[in-house]
C-alpha cells in the first residue's frame, strides 16, 4: 500500500463519526504492526489506555497479552493488532452490534492491506469478523477475562500454546 493511501485510510478512521461513539473518545485507535504479518490479532475495542494514547492493547489486559505471548514465543512486534471497534465506548460497556457493523469496513480493509494467515480473535465481540477463505481463525479467550478468573487463566494460556503450534508450521 502507498504511504499516500495507507495515510488517507488512517485520516478516515481518525475522524469517522459513522456511529456516536467518536463522542468523548480523545483518539480512534486504528491498530498497529507490520503491513505484511503473518499473524493479526483482533480485539474489542478501545480501553481508557489505548484511548489516551491511540494505541491498542497498551493497558492492564494487553500488557498482560503482550507477556503471555511472549513467554510462548510470540512477539509482539511481529503481529498486527487491531480491535474490531476502533473507539472506546461509554463506561467500557461492549460495543453494540450496531456499532461492531458500522465499523467492520475498516477491519475488512486491513485484513485485505495484511493478507494475514492467522487472525486471532479475542473475546465474543471479535467473533464478529468476517471469514475470508484462506485464512485461519483462532478464537481465544479476551486477556481480560484470563487476567480476572483462574479457570479462564488456564484455558488461555492452553489456547496460547496452541496457537504457537500453528504459528511454527506457517
Ligand atoms: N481491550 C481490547 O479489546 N482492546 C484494546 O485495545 C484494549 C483492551
């Protein structure tokens, strides 16, 4: 993608006010990562974190992601991460179905820029991302719910080794 598109796509998502929730947000957080990883991982939506500083998954919970994958051998910095609402709602509620819809384009469009071979989908807003013939998806628990309830803990992390199987045969 030429800088000139991928600059015009971002400036769209910054200033989209395609549903309400742009109202209170300070920052649209677009995703970040490789243009060409093999591996995206999407999330729900913004937290208060992310909000402030426009990048995903840099609160509590995705600390916590970013250190689970780690220990597994999968580094952050070679994945696309992304949510599939791009702004924090009110009070932190889950985005509403209207709002998950309304924002699918722009996820669409970056699924189509990466090509990735897996997508990782975190948590029961995620699950709402299109299927692409191709393309692995691998549903996992949100790391927010793993940081909150031991039982949830265990099964993410089995689903982390897991996913670290299928990221060695790519
Ligand atoms: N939770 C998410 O689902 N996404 C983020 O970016 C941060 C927390």
């Amino acid at each position: 993608m030429s800088r000139d598109i991928e600059y015009r796509f971002h400036q769209q998502i910054y200033s989209c006010k395609r549903c309400s929730l742009w109202q209170n947000t300070k920052h649209a957080v677009i995703g970040e990562g490789p243009l060409d990883a093999q591996v995206m991982i999407v999330g729900q939506n913004p937290g208060a974190d992310e909000d402030e500083t426009g990048r995903p998954f840099v609160g509590r919970s995705g600390k916590y992601l970013t250190k689970t994958l780690a220990e597994y051998g999968i580094h952050r910095e070679h994945i696309y991460i992304t949510n599939i609402v791009k702004h924090i709602s009110p009070k932190n509620r889950k985005p509403y179905p209207n709002e998950i819809a309304t924002c699918l384009p722009y996820l669409q469009e970056q699924i189509r820029i990466i090509q990735p071979k897996i997508i990782v989908l975190l948590g029961t807003s995620a699950k709402e991302t299109p299927r692409v013939e191709g393309i692995r998806y691998f549903e996992i628990i949100h790391p927010s719910a793993a940081m909150r309830f031991t039982k949830m803990r265990e099964k993410f992390r089995k689903q982390i080794v897991e996913l670290s199987e299928q990221i060695k045969q790519l």
